[in-house]
C-alpha cells in the first residue's frame, strides 16, 4: 500500500500559514491581557473575587496561550527554520539577545498567567498580572522589531545602535499597527463573556471595553491607509512599507490583500462606531464573535501583504526567497552547486538541485513536475536556462522568481528530473 503524500502540509503554504496565525493569535492574546489588567484596575472589589466574570476569560486565555499559542508559536519557528535555514541564521546574527527575548516573551506570559491563576494573595495577583502584561507587550514590541528587520533590512545592518532604530518612525510605525491589532482583538475577545453575562455586568465596564476596540480599529486603519495610498499611488517606493511595491504575481497579490485589509478595517470600524451610537445595547455575542473574524482577517491580510510585495526576496538585496544569498548569484551563478567531490546519479542531482532552489516556493512538487511533464524536455529545459538570469533587466522573470545557480549538467539533471526522465 502506497504511503500518503504529506508533502503540501509542510510546504511554504503551511510556513507562511502558521507564521501568520501565531501572528494574529499572538496579538489577540496580548491585547486581551492588556484589557483585563486595565479592567481590574477599574473593579478592584471584583478583581480579587474569584467568582467574577473576568475569570472566565482569564482561564480561557490561559489555556488558549498554553495549549494553542505556544505550540504554534514553536512550529512556526520549526517551519521557518527548516524552510529558510540562511534567513534564520542572519536573523539571528542581527539581534542575537533580542531575539532571545521575542522567543521567551510567550513563555513567560503563560508562567506568570497561570501564577496569576493560582495565587490568592491581592498583591501577588497584581504582580503577576503585570508581569503578564509586559512580557505580552515585549512580545509584540520586539516581534515588530524582527518584522522591520525581515522587510528593511538595510538600516539595521549599516547600524550599530539598536535603540535608535527602535525608535526610528519605521519601527514605530510597525509596532503602532500591530499594537493597535492587539487592542481591537483584545478588547472584542474580553466583550465575548461580558455580553453574555452583561445582566451581572455593569454596563460601563461593556462600553469602555467597545470604545477601546473602535478607537484601536479607527486608529489602525486610519494609519494603514495612511501608508497604503500613497505607495499605491506611487509617490513611495519602499519595500518596508508592505504594500504592493513588487512587480509581477507577487505585487498583484501585495496589491489585494492590502485592499482586503483595509477594507475589512473600515467595516470593523464602522460596525463598531454604530454600536457604540446605540450605546452596545444591540452588541450579541455572535456579533462580538464575527467583528473578531474580521479583525483577524484584517490583521492577517496586511501580514501577507507586506511578504508578497518583497518577493522572490527572503531579506529584499541579501537573500532570496528560496535561501540563495544575491553574493553567490553574483560570484557563482554558473558554477557547480553541488558536491562535485562524489559521484552521484543524474537523478539524485536533479532532486537536490529542486530540493535547494525550488521547493520553497513549488511544493508539492508533483504539481510542478506534472506541468513540467506537459511541457516537455525541450521546453523546460529552455525555461531552466531562462531563469538562470532572473535577476537581469529584461528577463520576464525579473521580481517574480529567483535566478537558478548551477553549472549546465545540475540544470539538465533538474530539468530531467522534473520531466520524469531517467
């Protein structure tokens, strides 16, 4: 009996896809930490009352952070790491400590969350709830840092100061979008159980709770559009921004999602501004629940945005998508990429040769393969040598896809091996 092909759960898709879902379920937990702490703060009788309705989702969003938020969390890191091992390694030769503090910020919340839990003490709950709260916002603070780095590599690597480049208006900007992502699903999360038990519920807590989510929604798509108009326009040209930029499939692409996303934000915001008219009184939990979808959505959607528009870029003039640095293309464009010092068959050159260079973004491959096998020998072939000078002006692969390294016996054995021939 033939094993079942489970190849496409661990292709890019499935990268790019928990990357993005640690994202957003990231921002939802911090923003909801946030809210809870500010609650407490304005109920301090009902805080230390285990039988308020702020326990609810505190338990809930223990759980969620323990059982979903960090296994996710470390898959994506898996999932990065295995995909793009020479993206990981600069990362990591950047920041070096700071990362340290992005991958232990999670882990951190969810000990001092369930301490949190656990303690009965007023004053130990006030502390590890604040301790929660921070290490939720350094999280985000220091992811958004990180995303700077992946989309504008340059400054960072021409600089030495770290803190002023925190501080720059890229950075800022950055954090400003995923912090305001964070508030807006923190505050409709938190307003789930409020509205359920709104008749135990002063109303005032349901109404601060809707007005921090519509301040976060306008003011997050009042920026994005901000930014998004004029690099659509044209007047910017910057790959940092994550608007469509690119040329090709991948700005198309940039191009959509960043419509989706602001658009998904002004619904938010004008759904949530009209709740707030009628003072929340017509704010259902399904309601609450479908605003949080869309919330999601629009937080997902920039993400993607800002990916496809600095494609076939990994690091846009430093590393391609698929792992090749731009100084190999460069220096050894034609040369044997490959151990040349063991023989090896034709067939199993041309698996490594797609293994390197195109699985990244071609997996399954037996959808490539199958296209190559309607296109011939001849043909692909030709289409190999073409993109063996992708990155020249003039070529129509150009921003579209990464050019092929290797000498002319690895191209063959590849285009054999997507043909299916011996």
């Amino acid at each position: 009996m033939a094993s079942a092909d489970t190849s496409w759960f661990f292709g890019p898709g499935a990268t790019s896809l928990v990357c993005t879902c640690a994202f957003v379920l990231a921002h939802g937990c911090a923003g909801s930490c946030w809210c809870m702490v500010l609650l407490r703060s304005r109920c301090a009788s009902e805080a230390r009352s285990k039988e308020g309705w702020l326990q609810r989702p505190a338990r809930a969003l223990f759980m969620i952070s323990a059982g979903l938020g960090v296994p996710l969390l470390g898959a994506a890191l898996l999932l990065f790491v295995e995909n793009d091992e020479a993206v990981a390694l600069s990362i990591r030769d950047a920041f070096g400590p700071v990362l340290i503090v992005l991958l232990a910020s999670p882990v951190l919340f969810v000990i001092c969350w369930g301490a949190f839990l656990r303690s009965s003490s007023p004053r130990a709950l006030r502390v590890f709830e604040v301790a929660a709260a921070i290490a939720a916002l350094a999280g985000v603070w220091v992811g958004a840092a990180v995303a700077s780095f992946m989309f504008h590599p340059g400054e960072w690597l021409e600089a030495h100061n770290v803190r002023s480049l925190l501080l720059s208006p890229r950075v800022a900007l950055d954090v400003l979008l995923r912090t305001g992502a964070a508030a807006c699903l923190g505050s409709l999360a938190v307003m789930l159980p409020a509205r359920r038990r709104s008749s135990r519920t002063p109303p005032e807590h349901v109404d601060w709770l809707g007005t921090s989510a519509l301040v976060a929604a306008l003011g997050t798509t009042a920026l994005a559009s901000a930014v998004w108009v004029p690099v659509a326009l044209g007047a910017w040209a910057d790959p940092w921004w994550g608007v469509p930029v690119a040329s090709g499939i991948h700005g198309g692409r940039a191009a959509r999602m960043a419509t989706v996303a602001i658009m998904a934000g002004v619904c938010v915001s004008l759904a949530l501004a009209l709740h707030a008219r009628a003072r929340w009184r017509h704010l259902s939990a399904a309601t609450a629940l479908a605003l949080l979808a869309m919330v999601a959505i629009s937080d997902a959607s920039w993400q993607e945005a800002r990916r496809s528009s600095v494609r076939p870029w990994a690091i846009p003039g430093l590393l391609y998508a698929n792992g090749t640095r731009l100084e190999l293309v460069r220096t050894e464009r034609r040369s044997p990429l490959l151990d040349t010092t063991l023989r090896h068959s034709r067939d199993w050159i041309g698996g490594q040769m797609f293994a390197r260079q195109c699985r990244a973004c071609h997996e399954p491959a037996r959808l490539l393969r199958q296209a190559a096998q309607d296109r011939g020998f001849p043909g692909t072939r030709t289409l190999l040598e073409q993109l063996r000078d992708a990155d020249q002006y003039g070529s129509q692969y150009r921003s579209v896809m990464p050019p092929l390294v290797g000498c002319d016996a690895e191209v063959d054995a590849l285009a054999r091996w997507l043909c299916g021939q011996p």
